[in-house]
C-alpha cells in the first residue's frame, strides 16, 4: 500500500521553536522507516529552513512559522513558510556564502545545506511577500520496503 499522509503545524517564529520542528518532522517520518543517516539529513534541512524564518524573515517584531510534512510513498515534502519581509532576489539568496548578516556570525550556509541533504528544494514567495521554501527527499531504504511500512496494515 502506497503510503499517504500530512501534518501541518504554526508556531511562534522563535529559535526555541527549532528543535520542536526538527523532532516534529523526524517523528512523523518515522512509517517511512528512514534510515538514520535520512532522518538526520532531513532533521538537518528543517533547521536551516526554519532558523532562516526565525533569523530574517521577521526583522521588526514577532510571527509565525508554518511547517507541512507530507509522505508520499517513499517520498517525504517539507515546507516551511513565513509571512515576513521576503527575499528580493531568490537566485542571489541561493548562493552559497550570500549572507545578508554577516555581522551575526552568519556563513550564508542554510540554502547550500538544504540542497546538499535534501534531492530537491524549491524557493517561492509566499502571499504577499513571505517566503515559502518546499524540500524533497525520496527515502531509498523504504522503497527497499515497499508495501511494508512498519506500523501499517
Ligand atoms: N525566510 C526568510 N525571510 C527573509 N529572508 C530570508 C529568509 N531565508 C533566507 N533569507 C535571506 O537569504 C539569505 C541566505 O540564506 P542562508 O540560509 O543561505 O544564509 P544565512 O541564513 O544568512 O546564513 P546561515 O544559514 O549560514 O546561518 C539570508 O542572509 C537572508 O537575507
Ligand atoms: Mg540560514
């Protein structure tokens, strides 16, 4: 049976929130039966993706992070949206060391990452200006699995 699921979940755009996010996805990853080495790139993604909400999207006061986890078969899609002040330039964004705050010990690092550990990410706009950052990643050892998800009959 192929397997179908999601979640969604908002919460304050604040660090604290960081490693809540990344045992929330790793959790409801789990019936895909990722290998550690999956679980860890993808728990890896979630906080570049997150922390970059947390970081810059919100310069002049508090907001919200919504996070979407979605199994589809062995394929799990993660996305991370914000209603902050946005990217100007999603390309230069993307740049690995392109970093707005480099005086806060920034390396301009988070995109790079999410691209290294993830098969593909993909960056929007979201709303007006927000941003909305949408990863995917097939987890191989449970195509090794098919029709055989632990804890699904
Ligand atoms: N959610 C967001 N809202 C607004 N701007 C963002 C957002 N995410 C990323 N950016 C912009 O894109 C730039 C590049 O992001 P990236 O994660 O690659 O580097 P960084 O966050 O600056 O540094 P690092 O992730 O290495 O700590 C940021 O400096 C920032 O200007
Ligand atoms: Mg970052």
């Amino acid at each position: 049976m192929k397997l179908k699921n999601f979640m969604e979940v908002e919460f304050l755009a604040d660090s604290i929130n960081e490693s809540f996010a990344r045992i929330c996805v790793a959790t409801f990853c789990l019936p895909l039966n990722p290998s550690i080495e999956e679980i860890s790139d993808i728990k890896t993604a979630v906080s570049e993706a997150v922390t970059n909400a947390v970081v810059h999207a919100y310069p002049n006061g508090q907001g919200v992070v919504k996070l979407r986890v979605e199994l589809d078969g062995s394929d799990v899609v993660i996305s991370v949206s914000d209603n902050g002040v946005g990217i100007k330039n999603f390309n230069k964004a993307r740049e690995p060391f392109y970093t707005t705050k480099p005086d806060q010990e920034r390396s301009g690092m988070g995109f790079s990452v999410m691209e290294t550990f993830m098969d593909n990410v993909g960056l929007f706009k979201n709303g007006e200006k927000g941003v909305k950052v949408v990863m995917r990643k097939t987890c191989r050892s449970a195509v090794l699995q098919e029709g055989t998800y632990a804890g699904r009959r």
